[in-house]
C-alpha cells in the first residue's frame, strides 16, 4: 500500500508540473524507432522521457534505441523510474490500466 501511494504522489508531482502526457501510438506493424521519435517530438516532452506502455512490444522495441528515452510497463511502473524521468508518456492503452489499478 505504502508503493503504491509513493507511486501516485509521484505521478501526481509529474502532472502538476505538465509533464505527463497521454498519447496514441502510431499503428505499428513492426518495430520502428523513427514514428516514435517524431511522435515524442511532436509532443515536446523533455527528456529523459519515460514511455509506459500496457504488453506492448512493439512500442517497447521502437523506443530502446532512443537516447532520450526509456520504456516501462505499467504493471512495473515504479516511483524511483517516475522520480528518475522528466517526462511521461502513457499509451492510451497503458493509462487505460492505469486507471483501473
């Protein structure tokens, strides 16, 4: 209970701030760096982002090779990785089950 509530105050300080943000993952077929970098672009996140993600490999994959940033599962997500990060972006799919719990 005590992780949980360190992860949602973290979460919470990263939302004041306007550094979370939700975004909708270009469709993806395979693997591709490019579409997530120009999606994180657009977006003007400050990096180091934070891409969480809900079994979404795809999406994982594309993001490794990214310098400025880093993925994560929701069902991993910890406060130390959301203290770390200067940005997050969740997946819709990711904040979808964020939301759930």
């Amino acid at each position: 209970k005590q992780r949980k509530k360190a992860l949602f105050m973290a979460l919470s300080n990263r939302a004041e701030t306007g550094a979370v943000f939700v975004a909708s993952v270009p469709s993806l077929e395979r693997p591709s760096t490019a579409k997530l970098k120009r999606m994180l672009v657009a977006l003007d996140v400050g990096a180091p982002v934070l891409v969480v993600t809900a079994d979404e490999p795809l999406v994982s994959l594309s993001v490794r090779n990214l310098a400025f940033a880093e993925t994560a599962e929701v069902s991993a997500l910890s406060t130390e990785r959301v203290l770390r990060t200067r940005s997050l972006v969740f997946t819709e799919k990711a904040f979808a089950a964020l939301e759930q719990g």
